[in-house]
C-alpha cells in the first residue's frame, strides 16, 4: 500500500510532465490532506469537492472563490445525442462566471469524438494546446494520443473525448504553463461530466490521469493501487489510468501498464485483439 508522501509524489510528477507549475488548495483540502498524513492507509473520500491526492503547495496570491453549488440534475433539449449535447455545450460556455469560478479562463473546450461512442476517455482539464485547437488531447499529448488510438485499431471519430473541467484553469502571468483543478472546481464540473455521460450512454469510461481517477473513484488510493480492476461510476464501467501526457516521458514498464488497462478496456468492449496488440511493450 502506498504512503500517502508517495501518492503526492507521484502526482507532482505527472503533473510536471503536463507543464503545470502549481496547483491551488484550499483549506478544505489542507485539512483533508493533514488527516490523510496521519493514516496508515488511504480513506475514500465522500465527495468530489475534497478531492484527493492534491500537492501541499498554495500557489503565490491566491484568490478566493465564492462557489455556487451546481444544480443537482441538468436538462438538455433535443432529440438525438448531438442536438442534447449541442445544448449542453451552450449551458457551459458561462458555467465558470455563473459558478463563481473566478480562476479559470475563458474558453470553453467542451468535447470531440462519437455521441454513440462505447468508449469514452475521460481527462482532467484542457491544457494550453487544448485551449489553442479547441478540443481535448491536442499538441504532442493529442500526437501521442492518436497513436494509442491507432495501436487499439480506433481513432477519434470512434471514440470520446472529454474532460472533468471544460475551461483550462488560469494562473497569474499564464502563458503554456497548466495547473491542476482545485476541489471546488472538480466539484462544480462533475455533474455536467455526469449529464454528459448519461447522453452519451457508453459502456466503458477510461479516466485518464490521478485527479479523474480519484475523482471518479471517490479514492484517496494512488492509480497503481486503483488500476487492474474495474470500478463503476453511476452505473457504467470504469478503468482507471496515466494521463498520456506522462507517457511522454514515462519508463517502458511504466508504458505497459498504461497498454494493459487499454487492452483491460477492449476485452470489456469484446474488441478484437490480435497477438502481436497483446505483445506490445512486453520486450524493450
């Protein structure tokens, strides 16, 4: 089981690979992180606003936010999945100013890929590529992306793409650098992921990093302890795994992991797998 140190440490490296400098906590998830520290083994958490697994570290002059509570259960209209998600998409471009949200930017990246997708992909917020091209996995992240895809015999217009938090998180003097979500803002974006998902209806979900996977997990558990198994959130599959930003630079061993909840993923799915799919990253 892994220390609770080592849980952060692990997420400060994925974070890093991602180009965000630091991340914003607030007391909440100090006094969350403070109890943490003091158990011999990670505690689930009751809900998304004490999100776990957040670096201790507050950013230089925070601001205070005043968060509005979401509504507990969204409406779209529309016949079809897209026209509802097309509505969706329209109730979220002010989401951050109508919430409060006072640290987040301006552009709304909302999702890409097959309303009647199986698979959907899960990350955690968009970055400053995402931001640029106006949907998720963009940049050398979306590169490397598009060849998971490839190597899983899928691509983009097969699957879907989408994050917990729809507007990058700002940072004073912000250029390419990212940050992570704070708990208020995961909080306040989970039920439209939730509403998007019951549009959408697919049977298996990847959370692709530590924020999505803890948060849909409702886990203090780091994603070694959370991956290799299946977990459900509101009623359908979920796998838990890296952001592929830290596969850029992560170690083999570290590649097949990730290729293992892929192929996890299509056994689920009954997606053909040839032996050579089955071999990948087994042999250096």
């Amino acid at each position: 089981m892994p220390r609770p140190v080592d849980i952060v440490i692990d997420f400060l490296r994925e974070q890093q690979s991602r180009g965000i400098t630091h991340v914003d906590i607030d007391e909440p998830a100090r006094d969350f992180l403070n109890q943490l520290s003091k158990r011999k083994t990670p505690a689930a958490v009751e809900a998304p606003a004490a999100a776990p697994r957040l670096p201790v570290e507050a950013p230089p002059d925070p601001v205070a936010e005043v968060i509005t509570p979401p509504p507990a259960i969204l409406t779209t209209q529309g016949v079809t999945k897209a026209e509802r998600l097309a509505d969706l998409r329209r109730q979220l471009l002010d989401f951050p100013r109508t919430r409060g949200l006072t640290q987040m930017r301006e552009t709304l990246v909302f999702s890409q890929g097959n309303p009647d997708a199986r698979l959907v992909f899960v990350g955690e917020s968009p970055s400053h590529h995402d931001e640029q091209q106006g949907h998720p996995f963009a940049g050398p992240v979306g590169e490397k992306f598009d060849l998971i895809l490839k190597a899983m015999n899928l691509s983009r217009s097969e699957v879907y793409l989408t994050h917990l938090v729809k507007f990058r998180p700002a940072t004073k003097n912000q250029t390419t650098n990212n940050r992570a979500p704070t708990p208020a803002e995961l909080a306040a974006f989970l039920p439209a992921l939730a509403h998007e998902m019951a549009i959408i209806a697919p049977q298996v979900i990847i959370a692709l990093g530590s924020l999505p996977s803890a948060t849909l997990c409702a886990s203090a558990a780091s994603i070694d302890s959370l991956r290799g198994q299946w977990h459900e959130w509101n009623g359908i599959a979920l796998r838990t795994s890296d952001a592929p930003s830290f596969l850029l630079t992560a170690a083999h061993s570290k590649k097949r992991k990730f290729w293992e909840d892929m192929l996890a993923a299509m056994e689920k799915l009954s997606l053909p797998i040839s032996e050579k799919q089955r071999g990948y990253f087994l042999n250096k």
